[in-house]
C-alpha cells in the first residue's frame, strides 16, 4: 500500500465519508427522557466542573442516563473522576484505542437510550434549569426536530467572557432559519439538544473533524423545524491550547469550514445559494484574521498567523481583510 493510500484508509476510518448509521433502539428498551452523552479526550482538568453541572439537574436514572464516552485519554485517571462525582449514576465507556472525534461522538450517539440527546463536550458547562427548560421548549413546539439555547463563551476558570447574540427575544422557532444557518455557524454543542429519532433518520457526524457541527445542524434544519430559547443556559469554553493546535497552525480549519460551506449549500434553493456563500466566505475570512491575530499575539507563531492570513485572503478578498492582512505582517516584520 502506497503511503498516500495509508494516510487515505486512516482518515476513512477516522472521519466517516457519509454520515453514519445511528441504528433504532430494540422497542422493549428503557427510555429516558434525556441521554447526556460527554465525549472527552485529554480535558480532565475541566471534567469536574461538566459532571457538576449536569448532576444538579439529574433527577434519576429513570430520567437521565449521563454517561462519559472517553477517547481513550492519557492525561488522567477519567474514570475515577466520574466515579468520584456521579458518585454511581454516571456511566463510564472508554475506547480501545483513540479512534478520532467524530468516531467518538458516533459511540455516543449509537449508546444514548434518551428521547432527546445532548452532546456536552468535556470542557463545555451547562448551568441551571437547562434540561427542564430544553424539555419544555421540546413540549410546547413537538414538531421540532432540534432545540438550542443562547450560550456564554467561558474562559479556562469558568468565567464569562461574552454571550453568544440572541436569534430572538422570546422562545420559539426562528424565521428563516436554514437561511440564516447557512450564513455561520450559529450553534454550538453544549447548546444544542437533538431528538434521537432525528438522529436516527439522518446520521451522525462525517466529513470533517472542525466545523462538523454546522453541516448537521443545517442538515436537521433542512428536514425539521428548530426551537430556541434566548436564556444563557450553557457555557463553550473558550482556551488558548486548542488555538494553538496544528489544524490552526496549518489553517487546516479553514479548508474544513470551505468543505462545509460547500455542503451546505445543497441545502438551499438554488436562488439563496450565492448570498449564502458571499456571507459565509466574508464572515469567516475575518475570523482566520482574529485567528492569526491571536497565533502572533499569544504564541508568536508567525508561520501559523500567515497561514490563516493566507486563507483569509483565499476565502474573501474583502477590502477589510487586505486591511488586516497588512497590519498583522506590519507588526511580524516589527515583532511587535
């Protein structure tokens, strides 16, 4: 086998080509209301604060099943953390080998048991009244497919930097939401609760380790109706090693959000598609530039910030971007 050819089975098995099979549960099964499934990989240091969370809400085995799903971590003893806080009634699984995110996150999905599945990452908070909220937000709209709630970005101690904007006011189904999921991503995990037959009607995760999360929830939003609520009840922590990983270093995370936001497309009318993308590519050439901001800034890596600049400038030759572009190599050439 040629090298390339390796390297091609690796990814394949890693990251799904198509989206996987999430199989229907046997009909005798027990249900709970929610599965709280927590994929982790090398982030004890913030797996306390998750498990806590999510247990100040967990009414019973019969209501909750909350169970860590662990990528085969070396930075810790996971179990014994889970032991520790669930205190028994959070479940424990861990691969035989590290087997990649979105292989970690399809295990997740093929052992979730509850109606309405939430994917809280290990380092990501829920905060008080989360699941009573999101479950009626669920009841009072039973047509929707998916439901997410307004989130905080937190920093590595918990504490908030900023809040996600707010689709709307009041809960509800935002108008002209495929169109505007289109536009960004809007979304993220520790926000977002999927009913598992939606799952099992459309798959789980494929295609790309970065920028997954969006294809999905705009493949559920071509299909289903999406309720909201605009209370802060979830938290997406915001820390500096994930920046500083080689996928940022390389701007290997932009060539991920170009193939989304190719996919994507298929999901509009062939009338929306180029404002769609002009939106996409403008919006995220700026973020490669706060990206490339931030590698020079805190880490002084001048090879990963030119990396992203160049993408930026791949992605949107917006006047703004060759502006930024020009004071971030001012202030390489400078070292300042």
């Amino acid at each position: 086998m040629q090298p390339g050819s390796r390297y091609s089975a690796l990814r394949q098995s890693r990251i799904p080509e198509a989206p996987p099979i999430v199989p229907p549960l046997d009909p005798g099964i027990h249900r709970p209301v929610w599965s709280v499934m927590i994929p982790v990989f090398n982030c004890a240091s913030y797996l306390r604060e998750t498990l806590e969370g999510v247990m100040a809400q967990y009414a019973g085995e019969e209501y909750m099943q909350i169970e860590v799903v662990d990528d085969a971590s070396t930075d810790a003893d996971v179990a014994a953390i889970v032991l520790e806080v669930g205190k028994g009634s959070v479940k424990y699984f861990r691969q035989r080998e590290n087997v990649g995110s979105l292989r970690n996150f399809q295990t997740c999905l093929e052992r979730a048991r509850g109606r309405f599945v939430h994917l809280l990452h290990g380092d990501d908070v829920v905060y008080e009244g989360f699941y009573s909220t999101m479950e009626k937000l669920f009841r009072s709209y039973p047509s929707v497919g998916a439901a997410f709630c307004r989130f905080a970005y937190i920093d590595e101690k918990g504490e908030v930097l900023d809040c996600q904007e707010a689709e709307m006011q009041e809960e509800g189904i935002p108008h002209n939401w495929l169109a505007r999921l289109c536009e960004r991503q809007r979304i993220q995990y520790a926000a977002m609760v999927v009913k598992r037959d939606v799952y099992e009607d459309l798959g789980g995760f494929f295609g790309v380790e970065y920028g997954e999360d969006w294809e999905m929830w705009v493949r559920i939003a071509a299909k289903y109706p999406t309720g909201y609520t605009p209370r802060v009840l979830a938290g997406y922590r915001r820390h500096f090693s994930s920046i500083s990983g080689q996928a940022f270093r390389s701007a290997r995370n932009m060539d991920c959000l170009a193939w989304v936001m190719n996919r994507i497309q298929g999901y509009l009318p062939a009338s929306e598609r180029a404002t769609a993308m002009k939106i996409s590519r403008t919006f995220y050439a700026h973020y490669a530039m706060r990206v490339a901001g931030t590698l020079w800034k805190k880490f002084k890596d001048r090879r990963g910030a030119m990396a992203q600049a160049l993408a930026a400038w791949n992605m949107s030759r917006d006047a703004g971007i060759l502006y930024k572009i020009f004071k971030l190599y001012t202030r390489i050439t400078l070292n300042i």
